[in-house]
C-alpha cells in the first residue's frame, strides 16, 4: 500500500493538474480522508492507487504519479 502523497503534485505539472485531482479526490473520499491519506496517517490501498493515477489521467497528466512511500500491509 502506498502511504503519502504530500509530493505527489510535482513542479513539472500543469496548474490546472493540481486543483482538478485534489477536488476530485476532496470531492469522493471528503476532506478528513483525503488530508489523511495526504500526510500517510491512512494507507492507500492499490485500488484507490489507480483511482487516482486515472484523474491525473482525466486531468491531462501522463507523466508517473509517485506517492511518498510504500509499505506492505494486509486489506481486511
């Protein structure tokens, strides 16, 4: 599971990629889950992992989408 994204929006982007992912994101997981699964305090389950790879996608991003770090951990 990835855990972090405080660097997932790198200086390369376009401004509109930034804004666009993080209200979608903001928008389908609420505020409170998505500034926790920001700082790594929740986990991000390879699932969600694509979810967000496909809006960087949608948002005209083709670069990699590199999360802050990785760890190995079960889904229950």
């Amino acid at each position: 599971m990835a855990k972090g994204m405080l660097n997932i929006f790198n200086g390369d982007m376009p401004r509109r990629v930034e804004p666009y992912v993080r209200q979608k994101l903001i928008s389908h997981y609420n505020h409170t889950y998505y500034y926790e699964y920001r700082r790594g305090a929740r986990l991000i389950p390879p699932v969600m992992q694509e979810e967000i790879r496909q809006l960087f996608r949608e948002a005209g991003w083709s670069g990699e989408v590199h999360f802050d770090g990785y760890v190995e951990d079960y889904v229950w």
